[in-house]
C-alpha cells in the first residue's frame, strides 16, 4: 500500500495542536476540528481485501494494548505518589469507563459531574473511542465504497443515530455515542482517497472556499468539544454543523500538509505524527510535571507576552521530549521481555 507522507504530516499536525491546547488553550479555528482528523485520516489509508474480523484484531491490538498498557503505566506512577486506595480504585474504574466525565456538561454543573480521567490520562479516551468506531467503520465501508445509493443511507443513518444520542443524560463508556459521528468521518476519508483527492492539482479558489467555509460554519455553530459530546449551540441539530466543520478543517489541515511535507517543518511534523501514541499518552503528564516544577520558581500565572509563550514552549518540548524517551524505554523493555520467550 502506497503510504502519503503527508497522511504523517497531517496526523503530526493535529497531535502539536492537541498538546499546545492542553498547555496554554487554542483559538476555536485551530481546535474545532483536531479530533476528527484523526478519524479521517484512519480513513484515507484504508484498503479492502481483509475480513471484518481481521481489521478489528487489527485495531485492538493497535488501540487497546497501548491504552490499558499505558494507563497501567500512569495508575502505578501516581500510586507511587501517594495516590490512596480509595483514589486508585476510582483511577482504574475511570480508565475502565474511558470517558471524560459522567454527565453531559452541557447540562450538569461542574460540581455534581463525575469526572473519570484524574491521572493525567485526559487525552487516552481517544484510543478507545477509536476502537469502537471502527466497529461501525469496517461494518459499512466495503458497501458505502461499492453503492452510492447504500452511501447516502449510511450517513443520513449514521448522523440521525449522533443526533438522537445527544439526547441521553450520560456520556457512554469507550464513547459509543460519537463512533458513529466518528465513523462518518473514516468513510469520507476512505471516499476522499479512492477519488485521489488530494492528488490533484491546486485549486486556489477551492481552497479559499474551503477556508471560507470553515470559518463561517464555527461563527454560526460555536461550542464543539468531542470528548465532551459537544456538538456546538443547537443541541441535536448542531450535529451535521459538526460534520461539516470536521470534515472542511480535516481537509484544510491535509492541503497544509501537503504544502509543507518537504520542509523541515513537514520533516518534524512527520515525526510527531510517526509518534503519536506515547505522546497522546504521556504529554499531559509532562506538562503537569514542568508546570509544578517551574511554578516553584517562577510565578507561572503572572506571565504574559514573550515570557509566557518562551514558558509554553518550553513546556511543550519538555513534555514532547519526556513522552518520547518514556515510549522509548518502554519499548526497549518490551522487546528485552520478548526475547526472553
């Protein structure tokens, strides 16, 4: 299978996004849309040829290994910190449920929602939720890609079902209530990469169209917040705003990557993006780690200008650098037990 560097690029594009948000915040324009990317572009590098049960195999043993080895990892890790008995068993159910909270924050007040991810693990749910929307992805795909008529029933199917979950009071466990939102972004990455899509020749004012699209979509429908079931401002029927929104930054964030893959940028985003499974891991811990460090230096919460964006950078490439050499000697431990079989 041919592999686009720029597929590596974007992916490497979107995971810089995430931890820069989890540091110091981003605007709505370069956070509405760093989730489903990811979605899409599992998408584009789909194949046909392999069973059902073999694409899921596939995917358990990508997603699910990681997200209960690494979770394992952190849980120990604040044991060792003094975590309590108590705190530790309500750490392992959260990792279990594998969601942000409990109830729909859009309704429930901060301090009456249950909220699961106290180990630094806040960004691991997107490995489950990616799992279970491949259950839904690999179920379709073969007949969206074969039949139109089958196509346009299974997305009008697929957002009728996002929006009629958005009415439950509670966040489902492994996010089973945005895998089917998710798996209509995979089939338009699949359908995206079968027509060469990105292959084709610039297209300024598509581009700019795109752009322009995009823009306007989150000035009306503002709010969007994946991982908390968050569509934007209109409830139900901010569903397919979602949809679009997703789908116009996702291919935005594609053509950028495209335009930069022969860069030294596209070279370090390509090695973020070869990367992301430690740094989804472990990157909210860096930053909690530099942020108590430096606090005890410096008043963190008194920086503004230059200073605060020297202080991110620095927190985000030591918590980059900390993720990285923590999935190294991981694997390096790995290997050394599979030798020994």
């Amino acid at each position: 299978m041919k592999r686009c560097k720029y597929l590596d690029v974007a992916r490497g594009i979107a995971m810089m996004l995430i931890i820069t948000g989890h540091s110091c915040g981003l605007s709505k324009y370069l956070s509405y849309f760093f989730i489903q990317v990811f979605f899409l572009l599992s998408g584009c590098l789909y194949r046909p040829g392999r069973s059902y049960g073999e694409n899921i195999g596939k995917k358990a043993k990508r997603l699910l290994f990681p997200y209960f080895g690494y979770s394992a990892i952190l849980l120990a890790f604040y044991v060792l910190m003094g975590r309590s008995l108590k705190e530790t068993a309500f750490s392992a159910a959260g990792i279990l449920y594998s969601r942000y909270c409990l109830y729909d924050v859009a309704v429930t007040a901060e301090a009456d929602n249950i909220f699961f991810f106290n180990i630094a693990n806040g960004a691991m749910w997107y490995l489950t939720a990616f799992f279970v929307t491949g259950l839904v992805f690999h179920l379709v795909i073969d007949r969206c890609l074969e039949s139109k008529k089958f196509l346009a029933g299974c997305i009008a199917v697929l957002t009728a079902i996002t929006m009629a979950l958005t009415k439950l009071p509670v966040l489902l466990p492994w996010s089973v209530d945005i895998a089917f939102a998710g798996a209509i972004f995979m089939i338009v990455g699949a359908l995206l990469m079968r027509a060469e899509f990105f292959e084709k020749k610039w297209n300024i004012w598509l581009i700019l169209a795109t752009l322009a699209a995009y823009i306007g979509l989150i000035e009306l429908n503002p709010g969007i917040n994946t991982s908390a079931r968050e569509y934007g401002v209109y409830g139900m029927f901010s569903v397919p705003f979602y949809i679009l929104i997703g789908i116009g930054g996702s291919i935005l964030c594609i053509w950028l990557a495209k335009l930069v893959q022969d860069t030294f940028l596209g070279t370090f985003f390509t090695f973020i993006g070869t990367n992301t499974l430690p740094l989804l891991a472990f990157h909210i811990l860096g930053l909690e780690i530099f942020g108590i460090a430096a606090g005890r230096l410096i008043d963190t919460g008194a920086l503004s200008g230059v200073m605060k964006a020297l202080y991110h950078t620095a927190r985000i490439s030591a918590s980059i650098a900390g993720s990285l050499i923590l999935g190294k000697m991981i694997d390096f431990v790995l290997g050394k037990l599979r030798s020994f079989r």
